[in-house]
C-alpha cells in the first residue's frame, strides 16, 4: 500500500509547531528571570535612600518597659468649688513653657483636646532642685525651683518671689507672666497639677538623692517630694501627676552630642535621674508617666527634639498625648 504522502507532510509540520512553541514557552519563563539577575547585580551595593528607610514599617519594640504607675485615692475629697470641668495646673521648665502661647504647646494642646482649663505656670529656665539649702538672693533664681514655687502656691513660700524679683531686678515676660498667673489661681478649683521637668537637672549636675535627708531641696528627688507633701498637706483635693522627663543628650566638650547614659556626668547618668523619681513617685503613690522608655527614647529623640534638650512640634504633641491619657485614666468613672 502506498504511503499518504499528505499524512506525513502534516506529521512533520505538526513536530515544527510544537518545537516553536516550546521555545516560546521557555523565552517567556527564561527572560524574566533574567531580568531579575541583572536588577539584582545592578541594585548591589545601591545605598538605600532615607525616603526607602522611612517607608519600612516599624514594629514596637516588645523588649522595651514602660515605667508608668497610676494612683488614686478612693476617699479624695472633691475640690471645694468644684464646677464639673477639669481644672489643671502645670509646673515645670522649657516642655510646658517654651513658647508658652502657641498653639503646640503641650499645656494649650490638653486644654483644647480635653476641653479643660488649664493655667501654665511654668518657668523656663529653672530645675527641680535648688542650689542652695535655704533661700538667698545671692542665687535668686532658686525661687523659680519647684519646691519654692510649690511653697508659693500653698502659701508657705513668705516673699520669697517678691525678694528673688527684687534681687534679680528685670525677668524675662515669660517668667513675669508666670508668676503672675500663680498669684491668681483659686486653688480650690484646681483638680490636677502636673510636672514636668526636663533633663536640666542633670545638664547642670545638679544631685540626684540623698538617702539620708529625703527632704532636702538641693536634690532633684528632695526637691519634689518637698513641694509635693507641701500641695498634699494643702489642697488634698488635688489629683498629682508627675510626667518624667524626656531622652536628653549629653554634650561633648566639642559640643557634640553624645548618650546621657555613655558616662556618669559628674552626679549620675539621666537614666539615674529618671528611676530615683519612679522610685519616689511610687514610695509616696504619686502618679507617674514615663516618657523616658516609653516614649522619648535615645534612638528616636531625634525625631522629637530641635537640639540635645528642646522639644519639637512632634515631641510637644507627644507630652500632651501623654497628659490626655493621664487624664483619661484618671477621670474614667466606669
């Protein structure tokens, strides 16, 4: 029987039709692949841009402790004049006074967002602790300590800012308006007082604890204690928060900065400031906020800071996030 020669001329076309689409198959797997390769040797060693780094999606940190404790006294007597709106005093140095009228400032960022009234006293410029021991006009700035203006506001102060004004003469309008402001407060309104001193103390190696008299005001913890029994003995209506101070730098002698925790600066690392304070806060059961670890830490500051110690938009947002939050939990009836 004769072969169909049309039967074998389709077979060998079939075979050509299929080794064609085979090697399409293998171009369309190979070519990509390849492109791969290349863009990988062409990326290596490529820096990656901050906008790239920015980008990475951080998660929290599941190591990092946050040092907060909260109290509050079961039997507090309300404040005599009570009207039903939170009313808040603020004491401390550059977080609450710096640019004491703007918008950002942590004090008028709460009083907008927590629909509170809250009057500023704070006083740039000035520490927790005091130089001297006891008042003199030779250092009159120590008026503008916490303790002294605690002693103010309780008033057990005597003259003692009257004599501080006269001795230094002219103060900035800040500190005036401050002080001002202090003289004014009906304190049988105020329902919380928060504080908050930066790492000034500790820039300026001022001491931190002394074991032996846990009063005396030329310690960071003596300091406040002081001040604080003074409002309790006071005004026992009054809630206490104390806001820890946030991450500050040390700086080098070429005025670099450098960790607060990299040496002992002369009294104590800022770290030492921020646990004695913890420690004093719980002895006492004061409310206490960690903005140290758990917020304003060494490794972001910079996002937060506009030099080794000043907060920046962003860190003034923070504090008040923070205070809110305080608030929040303090007030929460439920």
């Amino acid at each position: 029987m004769p072969h169909d020669g049309g039967t074998e001329g389709n077979m060998e076309k079939d075979k050509k039709k299929f080794k064609i689409s085979f090697h399409l198959v293998f171009a369309v797997i190979a070519i990509p692949i390849l492109i791969i390769i290349i863009s990988k040797f062409w990326g290596f060693g490529r820096g990656i841009t901050q906008e790239e780094i920015d980008a990475i999606p951080v998660p929290d940190n599941p190591e990092i402790t946050v040092y907060d404790a909260f109290f509050t006294a079961e039997n507090k007597p309300a404040a005599p004049n009570d009207d039903g709106v939170p009313t808040i005093v603020c004491f401390g140095n550059a977080p609450f006074a710096d640019d004491r009228d703007a918008k950002d400032n942590p004090c008028s960022l709460l009083a907008e967002e927590a629909d509170a009234i809250v009057y500023n006293c704070s006083i740039s410029g000035s520490y927790m602790s005091t130089y001297n021991e006891a008042f003199s006009a030779d250092y009159a700035i120590d008026a503008f300590s916490f303790y002294h203006v605690a002693a103010a506001a309780t008033g057990n102060g005597g003259d003692t800012l009257s004599a501080a004004l006269d001795a230094i003469g002219e103060v900035d309008s800040d500190t005036k308006t401050a002080i001002e402001l202090l003289q004014t407060i009906d304190f049988n309104t105020v329902d919380f007082i928060y504080i908050m001193y930066d790492g000034s103390d500790h820039l300026a190696k001022r001491a931190i604890h002394n074991e032996a008299n846990m009063s005396d005001t030329r310690f960071f913890t003596g300091s406040m204690m002081s001040g604080i029994n003074l409002i309790r003995q006071t005004y026992p209506w009054i809630q206490i928060i104390v806001m820890s101070p946030s991450y500050a730098f040390d700086v080098a002698e070429d005025g670099s900065f450098i960790s607060s925790d990299s040496k002992e600066f002369g009294v104590g690392r800022l770290s030492s400031y921020f646990f004695y304070q913890y420690d004093a806060c719980a002895a006492a059961e004061i409310t206490f906020i960690d903005n140290f670890y758990g917020g304003i830490r060494e490794d972001n500051a910079t996002d937060y800071l506009t030099d080794n110690l000043h907060l920046n938009t962003a860190g003034r947002k923070f504090i008040a996030a923070q205070m809110k939050r305080v608030l929040e939990k303090l007030t929460d009836t439920e």
